[in-house]
C-alpha cells in the first residue's frame, strides 16, 4: 500500500497523489496505457491522474487532452523503429505551460514540478512546452532518435 505524500509549501509546491506512482509503473512496465495526463487538484494540494490513454490511441487523441489554457503534466510513451529496424519505446514528460494560461496556474506547476519528476523516475526525455509547435509528433521523434 502507497503512503500518501501530501505535504506541500510555497518552494516545494503540490503534493503528489499515491496512485501516480503505480499508474506510471503500469504505463512504463505493462505498457498498459500510452499516455497519461496530470492535473493539480488546488483543494486537495496535490497532483492527480486526469486521464489515461489507452495503447489504441493516438498522438492527436493525446494533444487533444492538453487543454489551450491551463496547464498539466503529461507522460507519453512514444514507440518507433530505429534505422536499424528495432522497435522502441521512449517515454517523455511534458510539462504543458501555454502562454495563455493564468499566472497562477504556472506558478503552481513550474514549483512543483520537481516534486512529480521524483515520482516518475524512469522516464527518458522532458519537454517544456509552451505552444503545440513545441509538442509536435517531430519534436519527440528528433529526441528518441
């Protein structure tokens, strides 16, 4: 059984919700969803899973679930086949920070930031984003090759 780390202040920002850490091993692991979206719940200080793609589902389906103006953390495993035809996966953290979200959202996400990355330990690339020419499907494909 997880515990709950919960606590939080103004340096170290959100805690973190105990299933984020399982539901990441699960993507990472199993292979049992492509994408998973976080959000921060202000009420309950802490950063919960939004959502989960399923394998099914596409890099459009998966931009489609950042919202245009507020921000979210995000891990998506992206599997291609190298030059030498070997198939691989890649998992990437994106922190989404659109410019037309609120100040404070941004503040909220940039000061806890490092606490989530603690939880996701294992993924392989990390990407601000601010606008979606930064999360293109090119931008992750330059990084994993």
């Amino acid at each position: 059984m997880a515990f709950m780390r919960t606590s939080s202040n103004a340096s170290s920002g959100m805690g973190v919700a105990p299933d984020i850490r399982e539901t990441f091993l699960e993507l990472q692991m199993k292979k049992a969803f492509r994408y998973v979206i976080f959000k921060i719940e202000e009420k309950q200080k802490q950063v919960v899973v939004e959502k989960t793609g399923a394998t099914t589902e596409s890099y459009d389906d998966f931009l489609a679930c950042l919202p245009e103006n507020d921000c979210r953390y995000a891990l998506y495993d992206f599997d291609f086949v190298t030059g030498e035809n070997v198939q691989k996966s890649k998992i990437f953290f994106i922190a989404w920070s659109p410019d037309t979200s609120r100040i404070r959202a941004k503040m909220l996400y940039s000061t806890s930031k490092d606490r989530i990355k603690q939880e996701l330990d294992g993924f392989h690339y990390e990407i601000q984003a601010t606008d979606p020419t930064e999360v293109k499907l090119d931008v992750l494909r330059d990084r994993a090759h």
